[in-house]
C-alpha cells in the first residue's frame, strides 16, 4: 500500500491499511490565544494533555523577512479567502488588486454558493431562559433556505419545564424575563470547518434547573449540507477503509487513555477518570485537513454534571483520500513553518501564498509567480481556505449572487447584530470567532443570539 508521509509519524497498521495517526500540536499551526474564557481551566488542561507528547515537536520556526519584490502587473487571479472573521473576494486585472471583505460564512458544492446562519429557537419563560439553535444554509442565487441542524436539547428542556408549570407565561419576542432566572439551558454551534458539501461542527449545551446539579453536553459531527443529515464515515469513504478507521480510532483511544496513566498530575487524573468512563463513538469524528489530505479526528464526547466542557480529541487519522476529495483539495493549502501556499495552474501558473507573523495571529496574502510576489492586503490568522472562481470562471447567475450578498453584509453592524435581549447580543448571521489554542486550522462561527 502507499506510505503516507511523514515517515516520523506513528503510524497505526489495521486490516492490512497503514493510516498515519498525526498529533494534534502537529497537524495544526497553533497560535498564542488562549481558550475561550467560558470554558473551565481543568477542561482546557485535560485537552492539552492528549498532544502534550508532541509539543516538542511542532516547529515555531518564523521567518520574518519574505523575499517580495513588485515588478509589473500580478498574474490575472480571481479568488475568495476564508478566515476566521470575513470572506475577502479577491480579484487581479492588469495592474488594478480590489480586495473587498465581508462578514460572511460560506459553502460551495455542486456548483453554488451558500451562505451559513444561525437563527435563535427561544422557548423561554418569565422565569426560565430557554434558547436553542438552528443553522441554516441559503442558496445565495435562489434565496431559498433549509435547516441543515437543529437544537433537539433545549425544546426537550422546554417541554419539561412547562409540563412541571402548566401556569407558566411564555415570553413574547419583544418581551424580558427575570434578569436571573432560576432555570437557564443555552446551546452553541461552532463549526470546525467546510469541506465541500460536509460541515464538521461542535455542539455544546449548558443546563441548570432548580433543585438538580447543573450539567453540560459536547459533541461533535458532520453534517452533509445537501440533505442536512448527519455524516458517517460510510458516506465519506469506502466500506473497507470506513471499517480500518473505526479500528484504528479504538486504538487511539485506548493509547490516550494509556499515556495519560502514567502522569501523576490532578488534572492527567482527572483526564483518566474521564476517559475510563468513555465509550468510543464512531459517528463522534470531525474532518480536518493536515497538509492538503483530508484526515479523520475522532473525539470523546462529554455529557453530565462532572466531566469536561470539551470534548478530548484523539490524533488524527490519514485515510486513503476519497473521490471527493479530489473537487475539494484544490481549496486548501501546502503548509510550511509560516507559509500556507495553494497552487494554480491556469493561462499563467501562481501561487496565493499566506504568510504568518511570528505570533501567527495575522497573515499577508500575497500573489507570487516567477520569485515575484505582490502583496495583497494583511487579515486575521489563520487562511481557513479559498474558493477559486477562475478557469472555468463562475457563470453569472452566481456572480450577481456573490455580489448581492458582499453588500447585504457590508450593511450590518452593532445596531443590527445587537437587539432586544438584555442577557445576551443577537447576530442574525454567523461570523468566524478565534480558533483555540491547539485548533488554529479549525474555523469556528460563534453563535451570537
């Protein structure tokens, strides 16, 4: 079978396939952020444990002093960039560059754009705060819009509450509840990243009722936007290889578990007491992109009063790339140190290169071709991926689509992300939020209500 590179990297052999098994500190460029401030301390450190091993290893190497000269015109490039707060459309035509950036959250598949949104599913009462979720997908040319997921935890909540006080008023939209009610269940949607037609997302949901101990829900999945049901690894890969993969994330698992023995800190026992109580969960797994190849990250996903806000991911695993794959991983890039590259090959043959900062916290887009490069503008690290819309360009229904929505979301601001709610602010949109610390090639859309 072919040897999938890097060498150095273990690599877990099942049913006769070699999947290399690529650490976490490795696979992704991790920058100094810390994680987000609601989650608890001991959580975060029994996340850092599993790559801690690794550490040592993930290069930090930057080089601050590009080699970048301007002669004549950049190459003839039309594109879009990702990253964690905004799409950029990017477009080069003689010596003119016009990079015009918006807060939008997009998907492209079977030949269209989406746009990516979250709506509120607010079920509260006078006395209980009660607000779930949806994520919807637009079809920016036709408008139309299909639920894609849905909150099944808080209208279940709901439902209890309000058979326990049959007399109990429901808030209206324009209306407030107790400034701290005794009963409180909120959900948030982060999405990992788009590949395609598949969204890899984490789910979380906090709940504290009256006279119960307050608990807390992770878990993460894949989505296949076209029909809104959730992914397995059948509908990815092969049979066979879907079947090696779930082998393999056993083992992992069982090496997390047997790593973290042997550390004698309060928190690596924690994480033990954790993950002994674990069952492994194949549809529990989101996608990841390591190097241009699309790889499996399967995770322990938490529920209860005592276990951590987040989940525990494992290391990734490599697969042979499935036929899919190959429309999509033109999207993403080659990755060195401090340098994302993707390659084009069209009349005149570029790269779109993103170069990072020593705090890898912004990168500077440029165009290169012929060891000339044209620096474009500087955005937020890190570049998630591009979307192409060059050779063969895109026709013009979905241009006036893409146009139309650059300038709805150029109309939004504070006034209209922040409404009525006095306990928290409202986005009627997604929008990119820092990736944490150790997940800087994870796109994240934080879920504002």
């Amino acid at each position: 079978m072919t040897s999938f590179a890097p060498r150095s990297f273990p690599c877990t052999t099942v049913t006769g396939q070699a999947y290399i098994s690529i650490p976490m500190a490795i696979k992704r460029r991790i920058p100094p952020i810390a994680c987000h401030p609601e989650r608890s301390e001991g959580s975060a450190a029994s996340l850092v444990l599993l790559a801690c091993a690794f550490l040592a290893v993930a290069g930090c190497s930057h080089s601050d002093n590009p080699k970048t000269a301007i002669s004549g015109a950049p190459p003839r490039a039309e594109f879009l960039v990702a990253t964690q707060d905004s799409t950029f459309w990017i477009t080069t035509e003689g010596a003119k560059v016009r990079a015009r950036g918006a807060p939008l959250v997009l998907a492209r598949y079977d030949g269209r754009f989406y746009e990516l949104y979250v709506a509120d599913d607010d079920r509260s009462f006078q006395d209980a705060m009660l607000v779930g979720l949806r994520l919807y997908r637009r079809d920016l040319q036709h408008g139309d819009s299909a639920v894609v997921f849905e909150d099944s935890v808080i209208p279940r909540v709901a439902r209890q509450y309000l058979a326990a006080h049959p007399q109990a008023h429901r808030l209206a939209p324009d209306e407030d509840g107790d400034e701290e009610p005794p009963t409180q269940a909120m959900a948030d949607l982060q999405v990992l990243d788009v590949h395609g037609p598949y969204l890899s997302y984490e789910y979380h949901v906090d709940v504290s009722q009256q006279n119960a101990p307050p608990w807390h829900a992770t878990r993460r999945g894949v989505i296949d936007l076209r029909s809104g049901h959730p992914a397995q690894l059948s509908d990815l890969f092969p049979g066979n290889v879907a079947s090696a993969l779930v082998d393999s994330g056993r083992r992992e698992l069982t090496s997390a578990l047997d790593s973290l023995r042997g550390d004698s800190r309060q928190s690596a026992r924690r994480a033990v007491a954790t993950l002994s109580r674990a069952r492994f969960d194949d549809r529990s797994f989101v996608l990841t992109v390591p190097d241009s190849q699309v790889a499996v990250e399967f995770d322990v996903p938490q529920r209860g009063a005592d276990v951590p806000d987040e989940v525990l991911p494992l290391d990734a695993l490599r697969p042979p790339q499935p036929t899919w794959w190959s429309d999509v991983a033109r999207e993403f890039p080659l990755a060195a140190d401090d340098l994302d590259r993707w390659h084009r090959e069209v009349d005149t043959s570029y790269d779109v290169l993103a170069r990072y900062d020593s705090s890898a916290e912004t990168a500077r887009i440029s165009l290169s071709s012929h060891s000339t490069e044209w620096p474009i503008r500087i955005v937020v690290a890190p570049v998630l991926h591009l979307f192409w819309l060059d050779q063969p360009p895109i026709d013009t229904g979905q241009r006036h689509a893409l146009s139309r929505a650059f300038d709805e979301a150029s109309l939004y601001d504070e006034t209209t992300r922040t409404v009525r709610d006095k306990h928290r602010s409202r986005s009627p949109r997604l929008e990119f939020a820092r990736a944490r610390k150790g997940s800087a090639r994870s796109q994240t859309f934080h879920h504002r209500v």
